[in-house]
C-alpha cells in the first residue's frame, strides 16, 4: 500500500491535469465572444459583409471551444467530491453558494441564448440575434466572475468565520466574501489576459492567411482588428499584472519571495534575478543574472527598501521555487513579447505597411499560441505559488484531501490522461483545420439543423452540453 502524501501528490496531478485543459477554454471563448459581438455589431451598424463572413468563421471555432470548455469543466468538478471531500465539507458553505450563483446566472443566462446565436441567424431578427451573441459575451464574463471570486477567496480569505464543526461560514457579509482583497485584480488580470489571449490567436490566424494571400480582404480586417487589440491590451495587461503582484506582495508575500527567487532577506535593496537556476537545497539562485537593487524599485517603489526572503519563512511553508520561478518568467517574457508585437504593428500601420510586412506577419503567427501558453504559466504561478496552502494561512492542502489509496488516484487520473488526449486531441486538430481555412466571401455559417432530424428537442438543441454532445 502506497502511503497518503504519495496518494496526495498524485490528487494534485491529477486536479493540476484536468484544470489545465479547462482553463485554456475558456482563455479562449472569453474573448471571442466579446469579438464575436464586435463583429456583428459592425456588420449591423456599417452593412459590411466583410464583417458577417469573419462571424460566420470564427462562430464555428467558438461553438466547438464553448463546448469543449464546458465538457472539461464537467469534469474538473467531479474531483471535489472523490479527491478533495474533506476541502468541500470543511470549505463547501463557502464556496457552494459561490458556484451556485454561477451556474443560476452565467450558465443559464448562455444556455438560454447560444442556441439562438449559433442557430437563429435565419430564425429570428436580427436586433434579437445581436442581443442573444451580447447575453452569451455577459454569460461568459458573469462565470468568470464567480468562479475567480471563488478562487481568490481560497488566496486572500475574508468574510469568514469558523464554526464548532470546522467549517468555514460566512461571517454575515457576502459581499466581503464575493470582493475579497485579491478578486478585483485577479479578475482584471484574468480577463485581460483573455482578451489578449483571442486577440493573438485571431491575429496569428489572419497572418497565416496574409502569408499565403495578401490581398484577402477578410483576412486583412481580422489582422488589423487583433493588431489593434494586441497594441492597446498587452501594455495594459503589463500595468494589471504589476498592481496584481503589488496586492500579492501585501496579501501573499511568500509567493512572491519564490517568484522572485529571494531565497535571503535584503535589508538594503533586492537585486531583480532575471534568470537563473533556483537552488532550494543550498537556498540560493545559481549563476543568477540580476539587476542590483531594482527588485525593491518594483515592489517598493524606492531603490533601498528592504524586502524580506525565504529565509524568514519556515521550510513547511514554502512553495516549490523552481516551479513558481520559472512559470512567472514564463508569464512575464511572453507578455513583453506581446507588448512588442503590438508596438511593431503600430509602426507598420503608420508607415502603411501593416499589409506588407512579411517578417510581421511571421512574427505575429509564431505568438498566435503565447496567449495560451502565459495563462497557463500565470495560472502555475498563482496556484503553486499559493502552495503549500488550499485556503490561504488556513487550511493545507495535504488537510484538505480525501483519505484515498494511491493506486486508486492513480487509475483515474491514467483514464484522464488517456480520454483527456484523444477526445480533446480530434476536437484540436478540427478546429486546426477551420483555421487553416481561408475566410471567404459569404462563409457559410453553422448549419440551422431541424431538430425533428437531428432526433432531439428544441429545448435541447439550445443547450451547451446538448451542442458538446454533438
């Protein structure tokens, strides 16, 4: 029999695994909702065709992520109940209204309205299919909205009080529990960084398409509408994420110690450790490359504030460095990566080369995926971070697990891995192959199939897992 901690790092796994997949989903339809709602409300507002074709195109991508994002989160849930029963008792009168009111605002408020967008072009008029791809955008930013107030919650604890049984109850104010001190940042952050996330993969679609044909007139609109999102969103994501990481400092300061890689106080000023290699055994960053002192500048706003290191913090406390470390450089340098893409298409579109510049069009196709790829290191970053805590000073996560066996864990996460790469992996490769697809002159949009022989109800057919399901 393998003990519990061993059973316990498989749980985290396997939930770090799932939650993964989800949260790269919603990275994406996020955004493309609200782009999706841009475009037809130019298309209403000017007559453009050009902008019915870009929503005939990208609605099809969006219906398959929504419903794949919806699958994965199925899922992801289920873990609470087999994995981490002991965090849902102890934590569930928090948390479980939370994820209700998610489910009785967001999920409803989209399920009640994407069946009309995806299928009610030709069905309804078209002021009531605007207002429905409008309630599925809302829909989208209302989930974010709880689930992060959820997750900022287990980060900076507040509202609370503790009850004869252990559990966490709300101290009589919902509000201090819904805006916790970390939730507005985090959901700016989030958001934002979702609105670039789309913005780069829209941007990296239509520089494929202008490498292949620069004269397409859709692909040309789709570039210059990303170009000037990236442009306007990545130095705003770059100003969010400083004031988010000033709040950690104040709420988490451990977490940034990691990040940051201060392993040792710094009474007179903190170096900035751009790179290295993070040495937890001998407390130190190997042939670290640093900027004296400006660690301070950043977090402190002064060259010589102090700043306190892990060496003040007990080693049961500490969250696994290297991880957070390099996750948050992850993060960071991909996010400056953006912000240059967005400048160098404002030098292009001033010189009138926005078109022609082929090195830009390359550029702007090899960041098509960073977007992805910094949620999901900013998503490491702040969850290992947090580690080795589920609810912030209160609750360890080796507390918070179920009392399983190993190989129980073991087996469902192998089952994970395997379903997670086959059923995700197609539905990946398909959506590849849409994008592949040039835009085209009255792109044809998701078909209006009849319900009677599709063999489901109307009521069904309106329904995000009735539209995963097929």
């Amino acid at each position: 029999m393998i003990d519990l901690p061993e059973a316990l790092l498989l749980a985290r796994v396997q939930f770090a695994f799932t939650v993964s997949f989800h949260f790269l989903f919603p990275a994406i339809t996020i955004g493309l909702a609200s782009y999706l709602a841009v475009l037809e409300g130019l298309w209403l507002k000017t007559g453009r065709e050009h902008y019915m074709d870009l929503f005939r195109y990208w609605i099809k991508i969006f219906a398959l992520v929504f419903g794949m994002g919806v699958v994965s989160g199925i899922v992801m849930s289920y873990q609470f109940g087999t994995n981490w029963a002991v965090f849902s008792d102890k934590a569930g009168p928090i948390i479980g209204p939370l994820m209700a009111y998610e489910v009785l605002t967001a999920f409803f408020l989209e399920a009640g309205f994407l069946g009309v967008m995806l299928f009610g072009m030709q069905r309804v008029g078209k002021g009531l299919h605007f207002m429905a791809t409008l309630m599925v955008a809302l829909g989208t930013f209302v989930s974010a909205f709880w689930i992060l107030s959820v997750n900022s919650w287990m980060h900076t604890p507040a509202g609370f009080a503790i009850n004869a049984e252990g559990q966490f109850i709300s101290a009589g104010s919902w509000l201090a529990i819904i805006f916790n001190p970390s939730f507005l940042y985090r959901l700016a952050h989030t958001l934002s960084g979702a609105y670039l996330t789309t913005a780069l993969i829209v941007g990296g679609v239509g520089a494929w398409h202008l490498l292949k044909d620069r004269g397409n007139p859709r692909a040309r609109l789709m570039f210059s509408m990303a170009m000037w999102m990236a442009a306007i969103v990545a130095p705003l994501q770059i100003l969010l994420g400083d004031l988010h990481g000033l709040n950690t400092l104040e709420h988490q300061p451990v977490k940034v110690m990691a990040m940051e890689g201060h392993y040792q106080s710094h009474p007179e000023g903190a170096p900035l450790i751009l790179f290295g290699i993070p040495n937890s055994a001998e407390n130190r960053v190997d042939y670290a490359i640093q900027i004296p002192k400006a660690s301070s500048l950043i977090l402190k706003h002064d060259l010589n504030a102090p700043l306190a290191g892990l060496d003040t913090v007990p080693e049961a406390d500490r969250p696994p460095v290297g991880t957070v470390f390099w996750a948050f450089r992850i993060m960071v340098g991909l996010g400056f990566l953006m912000a240059l893409l967005g400048a160098l298409s404002l030098l292009a579109r001033a010189r009138g080369k926005l078109y022609e510049w082929r090195w830009l069009h390359r550029y702007a196709l090899l960041m098509g995926p960073s977007g992805l790829v910094a949620v999901l290191a900013g998503w490491i970053t702040t969850e290992v971070g947090r580690q080795p805590w589920t609810v912030h000073g209160l609750m360890r996560t080796a507390e918070a697990a179920s009392p399983l066996a190993a190989p129980a864990v073991a087996a469902s996460l192998l089952a994970f891995i395997v379903v997670y790469f086959a059923v995700f992996g197609v539905g990946v490769i398909y959506i590849l192959k849409l994008m592949a697809k040039p835009p085209s002159l009255h792109e044809p949009a998701v078909p209006n199939i009849p319900e009677r022989a599709a063999g489901i109800t109307p009521a069904v057919a309106l329904r995000p897992d009735a539209l995963a399901a097929e």
